[in-house]
C-alpha cells in the first residue's frame, strides 16, 4: 500500500499537520518504521479524501487516457480469448477426429468377428462348388523338413 507521510497527508486531506501529530498521540493513527503513515490507515481514520480539480481540462486528459488504457487491455484480452478459443476449436477437431478413428476400428473389429459367423453358415454342397476337380488338389503341401522324414506319408 501507499505510504505518505504528515505533510503529504495534510496536503490531501486539506488537514493541518498538528491535528495530524495528535491523532497519532492519541493512538488513532499510527505510523510505520520508516515515519510514513499508511493511506489505507489514513483513509479508515479520516474517510476517503476528496479531490476537487484545479481546472476542468486536466480531469478530462486523465480520464481519456485512463480510458485508452482500459481499452488497450480489454484488447489484449480478447487477442488472448481468441487464441484460446482458436486452440479449444484446433483440440475439439483433433478429438472429432480421433473418435471417427475409433469408431471405424471398432466396426472393423466388429465387422471380422461376425465373419466366421458367415463362413460357419456357408456349407459346400460338393466340391465342385469350389472348382476342385482332383482331390490331389485339396492335399496340404509338405514341408521342406517332412519331405526328408515323411517321403510317403
């Protein structure tokens, strides 16, 4: 908090400084270790000071500039609300993304488990329904290992 000190302080509140010195020897006031008296404690014993204008054009200098100030800040934030919210939209597409993902790997899976469902379902009448017309075709090759240990069998 600020720090004033007596003169500083009768100037504000328009106060001689020996009413000043006598509060802070009554113990209404009180000073800090550097001699300063607080404005926060000043304004709990004497109100809020009241500023009255010297002229009327500095009080308007002050406010539009104040005003700027306000309004360079507002800017900024909303500068840092569309960054964020660009980013919340970069991350919502992202996880849109990554859900259509899973959603087709899921169906895949699905889609693979009812197969031999299907396959199961599915009875050969002969085998010419297949095209074999020798039954040496249906044989399973031999190995490279089962021709040496196995030649007949």
């Amino acid at each position: 908090m600020k720090s004033l000190s007596v003169i500083e302080l009768s100037e504000l509140y328009k106060l001689n400084r020996q009413t000043i010195y006598k509060r802070i020897k009554k113990g209404d006031l009180s000073k800090n270790s550097d001699g300063k008296i607080d404005l926060s404690e000043a304004i709990r014993v004497f109100g809020e000071p009241t500023i009255q204008p010297k002229d009327d054009v500095a009080p308007l200098h002050a406010t539009g500039l104040q005003k700027e100030t306000e309004v360079d800040i507002l800017k900024q934030q909303v500068d840092i609300l569309k960054k964020q919210l660009d980013l919340a939209q970069e991350r919502e597409v992202f996880q849109r993304e990554q859900l259509q993902a899973k959603d087709e790997q899921i169906q895949a899976i699905q889609f693979l488990l009812s197969e031999p469902k299907r396959k199961e379902n599915i009875t050969p009448q002969s085998e010419e329904d297949f095209g074999v017309e020798n039954k040496a075709d249906l044989k399973q090759k031999k190995g490279f290992w089962s021709r040496f240990f196995m030649p007949n069998g």
